[in-house]
C-alpha cells in the first residue's frame, strides 16, 4: 500500500503580513490574498486521488483546509501533532526578534520533537493523505527524509499555500514547497500500482 503525505502550508494569513509568529489557536485568519492562494492550491489538488485531508488546529490552517475541503469533497480531520512549532516566550512576536541558534535555547518547541510529531503523523495514515500544516513543521519532516538538523535546513523556504509532496514509505521527497504539481508527480500520486 503507498502512502503519500500531501503536505500544503496554509494561505497568507494576518500574521504573515505583520510579521508575527504565532501558534495560538484561534489568531490570525487568513487574508484575502491567502483565500486566493488557498484556492489556487485546492485546483492543483482536484487532481489527486486524495483520501483524507488533516489539519492543524490553528485557525490560518483550519480556513486553508476548508478551501480544500470544499473544492475536493473531502472532509477534514484536525490533527495536533501537525499544529505550529511551540513559540514559548516569543508567542505572538515579530519574526526580527527571534535570536539565531538552537530553538530550544530560547524556550521554543525543540527541532527534534517537531520532527518526531510530524512523523507520527505523516506514517501513521497509509494511502494518498493531504495535510494542511506550518512552514516549519513541514520543514522539519522534510529534514528528516533528507536527514538534515536544525541549522542544515534553516535555508529550505515554503511559500504560503505551496505544495510538498513526500513519498512516506520508499523516504523519497516528490515535490518541494511547490506551487503546482507536475503532471510526473500527479502521475506518481495516482498511479494504481505500488510505488
């Protein structure tokens, strides 16, 4: 059986535009620009044989996954373990305030446990699986495919609402922080066969 996580980082949200991290649940919704953004990524995922979509509980991935969840007829899941990286003292904070170095030197949510969460998530679900998470989660699964650290995948970026696309049970990585899904991936996605 495959199993292929679709992992989709939500729309731009308030938060985005003023440069705040946050983890709270019910803060920011999306902007306007982040429903379009939305919507253009829930097009690209029409045409996929997706069975599940799964969203964080933060409400910027919540209304990214309602977007999805309208255009492919697929009811949404909240999933905790693909919620925002834990902020601590830097919760609601502009971005330019975050000093460099370890994570978990500065109260954050360590590197590893979000990797770890991440994981759990991302194998425990078989089959073609959409979730609809953060930049740095994400970041953190696709560090440990490519068994990357912390410091080693500070230079990886995800747009908003772009599409990464991981191949759970062969660690193969399909698609990186894209805006589309290329007809080979969507090929590999759908194809009947065991990959």
């Amino acid at each position: 059986m495959k199993q292929i996580a679709i992992l989709i980082r939500h729309g731009e949200s308030e938060s985005n535009i003023r440069g705040l991290i946050s983890e709270d649940i019910e803060g920011f919704p999306l902007t306007d620009n982040g429903r379009k953004q939305a919507t253009r990524t829930a097009q690209e995922l029409i045409k996929v044989k997706a069975q599940m979509i799964l969203s964080s509980p933060v409400l910027r991935a919540r209304e990214t996954a309602s977007i999805i969840s309208h255009a492919t007829n697929i009811e949404i899941t909240i999933d905790h373990n693909i919620r925002e990286s834990g902020l601590g003292p830097y919760n609601n904070k502009h971005f330019k305030l975050i000093p460099g170095g370890k994570r978990e030197d500065f109260g954050f949510e360590p590197y590893d446990k979000i990797k770890e969460r991440m994981m759990q998530s991302l194998t425990k679900h078989t089959g073609i699986n959409i979730f609809v998470s953060h930049e740095l989660p994400i970041k953190a699964a696709v560090s440990k495919i490519l068994n990357l650290g912390e410091e080693e995948s500070r230079g990886l970026k995800l747009g908003n609402a772009s599409i990464t696309v991981i191949d759970i049970k062969n660690e193969v990585i399909l698609s990186l922080g894209s805006l589309e899904l290329t007809p080979q991936v969507i090929s590999i996605i759908n194809e009947d066969s065991d990959l």
